[in-house]
C-alpha cells in the first residue's frame, strides 16, 4: 500500500513542479505516479497541467477545412498547453496500456472534450478534438455524436464514434425542403487510440439529409385541400408513426361547399410542434392561420372509457400561428390548457353521464372492477382546430380544420 508521504509528495511535486521539492523526479514521473494512485482510489483527482503542451491531431477531410482552421485557433504551432484542462478523474481514464493511457480531457473554460494518450511516464503522445460547437444563428458547425451526447463510445469497435455537421437556419421552410435546419455537410466518423498511443481515423463516411442520423430520409407529403388552398404536412416515408394522417383529404373536386374537414388521428399522432405548408389558388391569398383547442369529459375505467363528446365542450380562445410565407407550426399544449373545463355541479355531471354512459355504478363493486363513473372524471383534449382565413374574389372567408384526438387525449 502507498504511504500518505508518497502521495502527498506527489501532489506537491504535481502542483509546485519537479525541480522545487526533488532533483531526482521529474514532473512527468510525479504525473505517472499519480496516475497510479488515481487508479487505485487513492487519489480523487490528479492535475494534469505540469508535463508541458501535446500535439493537436487533425485529419484533412472534405467539409472539415473550416472547423479545421477554426480548431487551429486555439493551438500554438500545433499543439495545445495541458494547463487548459481540468484535473482528471478516473472516469476520465478509458485504457490502460503496457505504455500508454488514454485519457478524456475537458477544457477548464467552456465545453470542449479531447480524447488524449500519455506515455506510462507521464510524457503526452497526442490528443483530438471530440467534441466543439460554435457559430451564430444562421450557420452553425458541431463536432458531437447528438446535441444530448456530446461523446460516444462504442465498445465493440473500441473507438469513438460522431457527425462532423454544418447547418444552417432558415425561418420559413418550403414544402420542398421541409426543415428549418438545412444541412449544409454531415459525416459520420470513428477515430482510436493504436497500440502505439497514436489517434487513428477508423471509419468516415457522408451521411443522410437528417442532423446526427446517418441513413438518408425521403420526406412524403399528405394533403387537404379545399377549392382555395391546400394544406400539406410531411414526414418520413415507411415510418407512418411520424405522420399526422396518412390519406389525402381532397374536396375541391366536390359539387358541394366545405367549410371544414375533419380528420381522425391515430392515437398519439404527432400532432403538436408539427410544421404545415399552405398553396393558395391562384386568386387566394392567406391572411391569418390560428389554434385552437376543444376538451371534453372523459370517465376512464379498467379496460373501457365512456366520454361526454357534446356536454360543455371547452374551447379555448384562438392563438395565431403567424403564419409567415404560407408557413406555420402548431403550438402544443401544457399541462394546465389540457385539463381546462367549464364549470358544473355533481348533480348536472351524473345526469349527464347516465344520460351518455348508462346508470353510476355502485361504490361497492368498484373495489374489484373499476367502471367508468363520474366519480372519476377527468378533462381530456378531444379537438385541435386550425382557422385558416384568406382573401379572394369573395371577400375574406375562413376554412378550418379539425384534428380528431384519438380517445380524447
């Protein structure tokens, strides 16, 4: 066992550098020897800013000239002083070699996260930049494996895995290039550690049209159109749980005026935050796109529910969409919106279930079965309606459209 002497010895050593405390261990020993400390858990953490500066490691790759010279910006002739980092943990210890380790390095000042390898006496070999963001609102570049994992590591292929990405921001998406995130370059990259503690490129390959996925998306578009315009959603083809609704709803082909359509949503349909596109006819144009919602009475029970769907609808006041472009996106819902009910007495409540739902169930028998009752009654989203106004030879006229919630969710 480590005598305390020797690891405070090390510390000093580590915090005041070799020369002042012994003419025999250098700082690099006194880091290797620490590092074996920090190992055994006799150390919490060990600072790693005495043995000097390591080599900065980048690869030339197509995309990766301007993060490289942004990169460079922060080394002095290639290399990067190890005083920039925070003392290491042993989580920051991911191999322990014959001759080498190899450590993650997280910078003192901001976010950046480097993969680095040092000898087994203490001497720096190389490091790379896993992880760094920056630009501005319209143009940004990310070197991650997603926005919630900055670091990845994938165990089977012993390396780390991420997307070098640039993208831009575009306010008003089009129906053709349905995002506000357009991908200017992605790739998908693995980079090691080889046995000689050098960093090693394993695999780089370009990637899809989707930001930190690697397989490339083809967008459908689904329809509703009235005479004077038609409304599109998008989403991703052969995942039709990304979809709103599936058919189109097409009336202009109808002898009969529609004022309104109602669609009914699968359950959980991604209804909220979604973005929508607008094509006026000739003739129209698109003044003002809002939301609402309606709630209902719901009775929930074990294995049935029973609904009151035209007893004191709630409807909320309507919000604007600020509809930009023919864009829009719909606005979800909080916790206290969902839950919104005009107000009623018990009495009016339980004529209005039997009314709807058959004769309240006795207290007693809920003890084994639970039946839909109104003694258990909550408020439900039944509807999302979107108000979509326009001007055309006629005037101003409104058009709108109904999203039916699957069971009242």
């Amino acid at each position: 066992m480590t005598s305390p002497f020797r690891i405070n010895l090390c510390l000093l050593l580590l915090t005041f550098g070799a020369g002042s405390l012994s003419a025999q261990e250098s700082a690099t020993d006194a880091f290797a020897n620490g590092v074996d400390l920090l190992l055994s858990g006799q150390l919490d953490s060990l600072p790693i800013d005495n043995i000097g500066v390591i080599r900065a490691v980048q690869f030339d790759l197509e995309g990766w000239e301007f993060f490289n010279e942004h990169e460079k910006k922060s080394t002095t002739d290639g290399s990067l002083p190890l005083k920039r980092f925070r003392p290491i943990t042993q989580s920051d210890i991911l191999q322990v070699a014959d001759d080498h380790w190899v450590f993650l390095l997280h910078e003192k000042q901001g976010f950046k996260i480097h993969l680095a390898s040092v000898t087994s006496q203490g001497v720096p070999i190389e490091s790379f930049l896993l992880h760094d963001h920056y630009g501005y609102l319209y143009e940004k570049t990310f070197r991650a494996f997603s926005y919630m994992q900055p670091v990845h590591y994938n165990q089977e292929e012993g390396a780390f895995e991420f997307y070098q990405l640039t993208y831009g921001y575009e306010r008003n998406p089009t129906l053709d290039h349905p995002t506000q995130d357009p991908i200017y370059h992605q790739s998908f990259h693995r980079v090691g550690v080889n046995g000689q503690g050098q960093m090693e490129l394993l695999l780089s390959e370009p990637t899809g049209n989707q930001i930190f996925r690697r397989e490339h998306v083809e967008v459908v578009s689904h329809e509703v159109a009235f005479q004077e315009f038609s409304l599109f959603a998008v989403s991703e083809k052969d995942q039709p749980q990304s979809a709103i609704w599936q058919a189109d709803f097409v009336t202009h082909g109808d002898m009969d005026s529609h004022d309104s359509i109602t669609i009914q949503l699968e359950f959980e349909a991604p209804w909220a935050n979604r973005f929508f596109f607008l094509h006026p006819a000739e003739g129209t144009t698109i003044v003002e796109v809002s939301q609402r919602h309606e709630n209902i009475l719901s009775f929930p029970g074990d294995g049935s529910t029973c609904s009151l769907p035209r007893w004191r609808r709630f409807r909320s006041t309507w919000r604007d969409l600020h509809c930009e472009e023919n864009f829009f996106q719909t606005v979800a819902l909080d916790e206290q919106e969902k839950r919104r009910f005009s107000e009623y007495t018990q009495a009016e409540l339980a004529q209005a279930f039997e009314e709807e739902c058959g004769d309240v169930p006795d207290m007693a028998s809920q003890s084994l079965v639970m039946e839909p009752s109104p003694s258990y009654v909550r408020a439900v989203v039944d509807q999302i309606v979107l108000r979509i106004g326009f001007l055309n030879a006629s005037g101003r006229k409104e058009k709108f459209i109904l999203l039916q919630l699957a069971g009242g969710c």
